[in-house]
C-alpha cells in the first residue's frame, strides 16, 4: 500500500513536523522541550488538552520563514515517501508572521519555494489552505481572510478554519468566509469532530463551505448524513486522529465505513501524523483490515479527494491519471 499513489486534504503543516525535525530545531536554538517527547523519540501526551499543550510547546520552535521552508521539504519529503502525490496543507498567517500582512508574505514565500524544490526532486504537489483559529475569535478571523485575500492565486486556493470547535458559532465568522470566497478560494472547515453533528450542519448553512474537515460526528444524525451524501459534501475524516484523541475506541468502531454506505463522500487524511504515531499508508492499512476494504475500495478515496481538491481543472486531471489501476 505504501506504492498506491495518494492524495490527502487535511494536514496541518506545523502539525506534521518530525519529532526529528523538532528536536534539532531545538537544539539550535537552545530550547528546553522537556515532557514533549516519549522515551522511543515520538511525541507523548496523555488526553486532547495535554495534545494541544505538547503541540505548542513543538511548533514554538518555528519562528522564521527559513523555519518554515526547512519545514516545508521535510515534511513533504516524508509525505512523497509515503506514496502521496498530492497535498493540502493548512497554513496559518497568525503563526507565520503573527497576522501581519507583510510578514505572511516572507513566510508564504519561503513555504511556496520549499514546494517547488519538492515538486522537482519528488513530484509532489501542494497546495495551501489559510485558516485563521478559532479560539483567536472573530476579529482575528477578519485579519486572516485579508490575508488570505491578498495572497490568493495558483498555490493558495482555498480557506478553512481550526481551534477549539466549541468556541463561538459558526455564523460568527461568516464575514471572514464571505471575504476568502469574494476573493475567490475554496472553502472547508473543521466541524463534527469533538462538537456535535449540529456544528456540522450551521457550518454548511452559515459558511456555505463545500468540504468539513472530519465530519465524522454526522453519523449520530440520519437526517444529515442524507443531506451530506444529497448535497455532495466531501468529509476529510482523519480517523488514526479521532481513534488516538479518544473519539472512537478502535478503527472498527470509526464511522468511516457507515458514512461511506451511506453514500457520503469521503476521504482520507492524517491530520497531523507524527503525534497520532501514523502515515497515509497505515491509515489505509488499519481501515482495510477493520472493514475488508480492498484496493479498489482505497482508490476510489482517492479518487473522490483528486474531485474534491483545491486545485485547477489541469492538476486534477493530472491526478486522475495518476490514479488509475496500472494495466
């Protein structure tokens, strides 16, 4: 499985840093990481808090757009090794630059020139999603989309949201959504993860987004699952996360397969893959043993996320042959 060509839309760059990668950072700079990693080198933590505490105290080790580029190759190098040939990743001007219009700029530059080196060493395409935070409230939400708005074009196409699901409302950041899609991006949204299936269906109503990141939570509500497969709604399930944050006790019991005969689009991704001790290949791997998936069953993932991605007409097609069964 580690050959089948991939593509996975949900994967928070900071998120994805090897421990590797974080370890020298830090030895660089001096930095104290003590309680980030366990004693085989990965990341520990114990619950979703301890999760978030782990993850800041790691990504505070970038701090400069030459950070952000080293990162960038390192974790699409992993990525391309991993057989993914296309990515989306979701970038953060309030952590690159601080929200700062000027500084975004730096940082997305050396973000944008770490993609092309690995487009040419690797073939791997990327693309990049701003998503302003959540729990930063609806302000800072504004001051994203302006950024958003000025950089948008062939590598930025689209624009989401992360944080705390359970802070505020959807609807609160609807002028933000309202600005990306004015300026033309595609938009998705974290929603049905650790907030109910209700987050995911005022997310559709207030943001008119196309994709959910997870989703998964729509399972406890037959009426929105009819709606999500009527409407086309493509999820971004990351079902290794949702397992090792606790909201399904094993992959047999993860919703995906549910969601999938009922004739929801979905798709798979890692969300950020070395803390939940996981790749795409290993995602593919526990779901085909849990649901006797073949691989028909995993291209045709696939082949909904090439539909479902943020990219022009030309890459898609491109991707869509990439898919195909060799002969």
């Amino acid at each position: 499985m580690k050959d089948m060509p991939k593509i996975e839309l949900h994967l928070h760059l900071e998120g994805a840093a090897p421990p590797d990668f974080v370890r020298a950072l830090a030895a660089e700079k001096g930095m104290d990481l003590t309680g980030v990693f366990a004693p085989d080198g990965c990341y520990a933590f114990t619950d979703f808090l301890h999760f978030l505490q782990v993850y800041e105290a790691a990504t505070a080790t970038l701090a400069s757009p030459g950070d952000y580029h080293r990162l960038t190759r390192a974790v699409l190098k992993e990525r391309a090794a991993d057989g993914v040939i296309y990515l989306e990743a979701f970038l953060s001007p309030d952590f690159c630059g601080g929200g700062d219009l000027a500084a975004w700029r730096e940082y997305l530059a050396a973000i944008e020139e770490a993609a092309a080196i690995e487009r040419r060493e690797t073939g791997i395409e990327m693309r990049g999603i701003i998503t302003p935070v959540r729990h930063f409230g609806p302000d800072q939400a504004r001051r994203t989309a302006a950024c958003a708005q000025e950089t948008a074009g062939d590598f930025i196409t689209g624009f989401g949201m992360g944080g705390d699901e359970n802070a505020g409302k959807p609807a609160d950041f609807a002028y933000a959504f309202d600005m990306a899609r004015e300026a033309g991006l595609r938009l998705t949204t974290h929603a049905g993860e650790f907030a109910g299936p209700e987050s995911v269906r005022a997310s559709l109503r207030d943001l008119r987004v196309e994709r959910i990141g997870h989703g998964v939570r729509a399972i406890e509500d037959p009426a929105l699952v009819a709606e999500l497969a009527d409407e086309g709604i493509t999820l971004e399930v990351c079902p290794g996360s949702n397992i090792a944050l606790g909201l399904y006790s094993d992959w047999a019991a993860h919703p995906i397969n549910a969601l999938r005969e009922a004739g929801v689009r979905v798709t798979v991704s890692t969300d950020d893959p070395p803390f939940f001790r996981t790749s795409l290949t290993r995602e593919y791997e526990a779901l085909s043993e849990a649901f006797r998936w073949d691989e028909d069953v995993l291209r045709s993932f696939n082949i909904t996320a090439a539909n479902a991605a943020f990219c022009d007409q030309a890459t898609r097609e491109a991707l869509l042959k990439k898919l195909e069964p060799s002969p």
